[in-house]
C-alpha cells in the first residue's frame, strides 16, 4: 500500500515540475487516491508476474534462486 502522503508530496511536485495545473474541479484528495488505486493495481500485477518468473513458472530453480539470495549478502 502507497503511503498516500508521500504520494501526495511526489505528484504535486511533478506536475509543478511539468507546468500542469489542476483543474479546480478536480479534488486534490480524490487525485491521489485515485493515481495510488491505479499505481497499485499495476504494482500488483508486476509482482505477479514477477513471482512466475522468479520461480519459473512454477517449476523452481532452487539452485538459481540461491544464487540469488547469495547476491544479497
């Protein structure tokens, strides 16, 4: 889950940033929570996607996957 605050912080500076303006009709809070509701519905098919591959579609490679988590120490 998005910590919408920062969400917040990270969208406002980056429309400044792109000269967008936001209409007044448009609820700044409702903006955000509607950029998180559709950034985290990609996230989470990214993470399925990413659990397939990670473990080969259901078939894992428990050699690699070591290899892996090696990389991280």
């Amino acid at each position: 889950m998005l910590d919408r605050e920062v969400v917040k912080e990270f969208l406002l500076e980056k429309l400044k940033d792109a000269g967008i303006r936001i209409p007044k009709s448009i609820d700044k809070k409702k903006l955000v929570e509607g950029f998180c509701r559709f950034t985290e519905d990609d996230y989470y098919e990214w993470l399925k996607d990413n659990f397939k591959t990670f473990f080969n579609h259901w078939n894992p490679d428990w050699e690699w996957i070591k290899e892996k988590l090696a990389e991280i120490e």
